[in-house]
C-alpha cells in the first residue's frame, strides 16, 4: 500500500520551499521503488483565507492518516492583526499537540563547502555532525503550577519543571534509535546537580540505556555543554535533553553551521505520524521572488525518508547530492558571504541542480 504523504506548504516561501523538496522525494521514491501518495492541505495564514481557521478539522484528521507530513512554514504580516488564538502559528501548535509530537529532532552539520559561513574557525567546524533530541511536550514549558500573582504587595511569577519517566524513557529511545543510525554515542545533557528533575533523568537514561549495549553514552551538564559546542562541536553524536535545554541548544548548535536556511527539523510521535519541516521562517521579505533557498526543506525529506520511510539509503542521497550542489559552488542568495560575489540562483533552479545531482 501506497504511503500517504501529506504536503501543508503553509505561507510566504513555504509553498516555493515545499514545491522543490515535493520534486525531489517524488524523484527519489521513484529511484528507489517507494509507493507514495502525496496529497496537499493548508496551514497558517492560506487556511485563515480558505476557511476562516488556522488548521481545519479535516486537514487534521488527513495528516492522521498520513506516514507523515512535510510543512513548509507558516505566518506572515497579511495575518499579525488577528487575535493570537486565530493566527497561523495556532495552526502549526495545534497539529503538533493533536499528532502528539513528543520529540524534536535537528541535526546540525556542516557541509564542507560552507564551513567558512560559520562565525567559529573552519578547523573548529569542519565535519561537525550532530542531532539534537530534544522532549518537546513537557519540561518546565506545561508544567503546573504556574501563572503570576501578587503575594504580599510584590508580583511572583512561578513555572514548574517537571517529567515523569514515561515521558523520559520514550524520548531517550528515540535518541538512542537515532544514535544506532549514526556513531552509536549519546550525550545526555542535564542539570542533576541542582535540579531533582534531572536526577530523575539520569537513573531513567542509564535504566534505557542498558537496552542499547552497543550505543556508548555520557552525561553532560548543560552549562559546560553549551561550552563544549562552541569549543568543540565534533565530539557530539546525539544529544538527548528535556525541554528547556533543548530549545536553547538546538538554537546554538544550529547557529554553529552559519545558515538557516540550511537546517530540517523532524517531530516524532507515538502515533506514529512523523512532522518534517525547515527550521527557517516564512520569510515574507522575499516570498514570491523565487529567491529562497529551498535546502532545508529539501533535507527536510531526507530526515522524513530516513526516520518515517525507514529509507536510509535514498536519505543518504538526497544529503549526498545537496552536498555535491554546494561542492559545485552553487548558492542562493542567502548563502553568500559578505562582501563575496559569485552568481546567484533562485529556489526552482536550486531545486534542479539537486535533482541533477540525484540522477
Ligand atoms: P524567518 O525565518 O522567516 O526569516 C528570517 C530571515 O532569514 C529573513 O531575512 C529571511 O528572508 C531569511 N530566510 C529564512 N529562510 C530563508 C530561506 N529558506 N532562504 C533564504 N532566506 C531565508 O523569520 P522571521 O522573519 O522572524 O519570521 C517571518 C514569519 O515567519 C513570521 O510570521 C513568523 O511568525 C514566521 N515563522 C514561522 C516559523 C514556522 O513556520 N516554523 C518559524 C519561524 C517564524
């Protein structure tokens, strides 16, 4: 049976975005015998214009029935005056809360051919290559308590950081899965020196751990950690941390390879539906210009080939051939150094150089 694969280009350069990484999995499932059936829906602002809401029912109950969904990306000004529960983004929370997307993965490597884009020194850089795994529906940003109040004339604030070790050991297998595809080690960044929550961390990371003999792991405090990915970034394989630390090291990890419009994201769930996007924006300052660079949703694919179609190889190509595209000197705009000059393309004739690398 044919895998259902649903498309929500979304708004700005989403659907320029989506439509070159649509021309590449098509290209590659056909490579490599892989029954797809590809369907699109509206998300963020295009679904506000269609029908009034950011994320219909039915569009909802369609990505539930896919393999996966691949989402380009949502907002922009045409819809910043709606009421926050009305805007695009509500959309884009909404189907990852209903899909139950508990873990976020990014990787961050760095393509030879752009290594001098990072702010660190190219020796630092080169050949970094790692994934952040970070829990995304619990941790410090739902626990309860929290919320404001006066107490004795002066104003509190209170948030609560919690995880049961459900929630810990479904997202530490996730990260230990992903490492078995990889270099077989896992660094597990925490703060058990101060914080109980990461105590209980440690015993449920050892306790999986002993289910994956063949994976090495480490614990890591979060603060040295954050130092170690400046200083020496190559020594990570996956990271596995809750959620707090995740958003902050994924954001400095990812800034380490030099572009946004470089890095994929991929959400897993229990259900079974995996979420593949671009890190990037919509990016109305250069939507519609064909100017945008369409790699990120392009490696997008690959992340949903390898973790939603168990197609490591065709993943492997589509990094290969976007690795070659660079390697040739091919950029768009976004990719450029200050001050160097070379040649431009636009997001279609990006999306036709990967494809000529793929055959
Ligand atoms: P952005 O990522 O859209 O853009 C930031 C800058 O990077 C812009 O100058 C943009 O032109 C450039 N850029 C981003 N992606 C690029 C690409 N693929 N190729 C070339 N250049 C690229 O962030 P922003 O400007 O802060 O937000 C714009 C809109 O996107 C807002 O409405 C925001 O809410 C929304 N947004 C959506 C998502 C998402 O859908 N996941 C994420 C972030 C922001």
């Amino acid at each position: 049976m044919a895998a259902r694969i649903l498309l929500l280009p979304g708004d700005g350069i989403g659907p320029e975005v989506t439509g070159e990484a649509r021309r590449v999995l098509e290209h590659v499932a056909d490579r490599h015998g892989l029954a797809l059936a590809l369907e699109e829906g509206a998300i963020g602002g295009a679904s506000i214009d269609a029908c009034g809401e950011p994320l219909a029912d039915a569009v909802l109950e369609r990505a539930r029935k896919s393999r996966a969904v691949l989402l380009g990306a949502v907002g922009g000004p045409r819809w910043d005056e709606l009421p926050v529960d009305r805007r695009p983004e509500k959309g884009l929370l909404r189907i990852r809360k209903e899909l139950g997307l508990f873990a976020n993965l990014r990787p961050a490597s760095v393509f030879p051919a752009l290594a001098s884009a990072s702010t660190l020194r190219p020796e630092v850089v080169d050949g970094i290559d790692l994934l952040v795994v970070r829990e995304l529906t619990g941790g410090l940003y739902f626990g309860e308590p929290r919320g404001t109040a006066l107490v004795e004339g002066r104003r509190e604030a209170r948030n609560t950081m919690v995880y049961d070790e459900t929630e810990i050991a479904r997202i530490t297998r996730v990260a230990f899965d992903a490492a078995r595809r990889r270099r077989s080690h896992v660094t597990h960044v925490h703060k058990a020196n101060v914080l109980e929550v990461s105590q209980l961390w440690m015993q449920v990371v050892d306790e999986v751990a002993g289910d994956y003999p063949d994976v090495e792991l480490a614990h890591q405090l979060v603060d040295s950690c954050a130092m170690l990915l400046v200083r020496d970034p190559r020594r990570f394989d996956v990271m596995v941390t809750g959620n707090l630390f995740g958003d902050i090291l994924s954001d400095e990890a990812a800034m380490i390879t030099g572009s946004l419009g470089m890095l994929p994201s991929a959400s897993l769930g229990e259900g079974g539906v995996g979420l593949y996007e671009p890190v990037h924006g919509s990016a109305p300052d250069i939507a519609g210009q064909d100017r945008a660079n369409p790699l990120a949703a392009i490696l997008s694919v690959a992340m949903l080939l390898e973790h939603s179609l168990d197609a490591a190889a065709a993943a492997a190509e589509v990094r290969d051939a976007v690795t070659a595209v660079l390697g040739a000197g091919h950029r768009t705009g976004d990719l450029l150094l200050e001050g160097e000059e070379r040649p431009t393309l636009g997001c279609r004739a990006m999306g036709d150089r990967v494809l000529e690398a793929l055959s």
